[in-house]
C-alpha cells in the first residue's frame, strides 16, 4: 500500500493511527523503489471529556487503581504532613458525584494527596502511621 492510501485509511479513521493489527499494511516506497514498513509517530490521544479542575475524582479513582492506594494509605500520608482529613472525606473522593458522601477533589488536593503518598512511601512509611522496620 502506498503512502497516499496510507494517509487516506488514517483521515478516514478521524487521524487516529491504525490499530496494532493494520499497522503492518502501512508501507512506504524508497526512492530506490524498496518498500519498507513506514513507522507510526506519537499522536496525543484526543481528550475524551470535558475537565474541570475542582471535580478531578474521577482522577483520583483511576490514580488509586493503577497505584493500589486506598483510603487509609491517603489519610496517613496526609495527616503525616499534616493535613487533617477525616477519612469520610477520603472515601468521598472516590465517589461519582451526585453519590452519597460525595466530596469533589480539585487538582490540588489531587497533586497534594500524591505527594503526601510518594512521601511517606520513601520514608516506609505503611498505612496506620508505622514504618516497615516496626
């Protein structure tokens, strides 16, 4: 397949590079007239809905997921900096608004609550305010 069919495929898919299974169709022609497989760039993802920076929950729920915090990981590494949150709060962060207990996270608190964890997490710190040499 030649470049300009190659280009068209991606126009028609909204210039989204192919999928992993087609991206062995894609070919360019050398000079010379050799064909080789053509190399797909980095495109950023489009931004699949709108963000509000004060309701960045959903965030929060997915950054929890992917790094295994949970509730009491949050509040202790908060209150070790001394933040006070009452764990009610913590657990409200991870709702969906229009939830009971919900409580809307700003991006903020969102990069506060990371640190504060990636903090306590060097210092071995574990849930509970104990250290792992205890």
């Amino acid at each position: 397949m030649d470049r300009r069919c190659a280009e068209g495929n991606r126009r028609a898919q909204g210039g989204h590079p192919p999928s992993r299974d087609r991206q062995h169709l894609l070919k360019r022609r050398q000079p010379s007239g050799a064909v080789e497989d053509a190399t797909m760039t980095y495109k950023q993802p489009p931004l699949n809905r709108g963000v509000y920076p004060q309701k960045m929950n959903w965030l929060w729920r997915l950054v929890c997921e992917a790094g295994y915090i949970t509730v009491d990981d949050v509040v202790t590494a908060l209150r070790a900096k001394g933040v006070d949150v009452e764990r009610g709060r913590a657990e409200g962060w991870l709702r969906s608004e229009g939830n009971d207990g919900y409580f809307p996270l700003s991006i903020a608190e969102l990069e506060q609550n990371l640190r504060s964890i990636l903090s306590m997490r060097a210092e071995g710190m574990q849930p509970g305010g104990t250290t792992s040499a205890d």
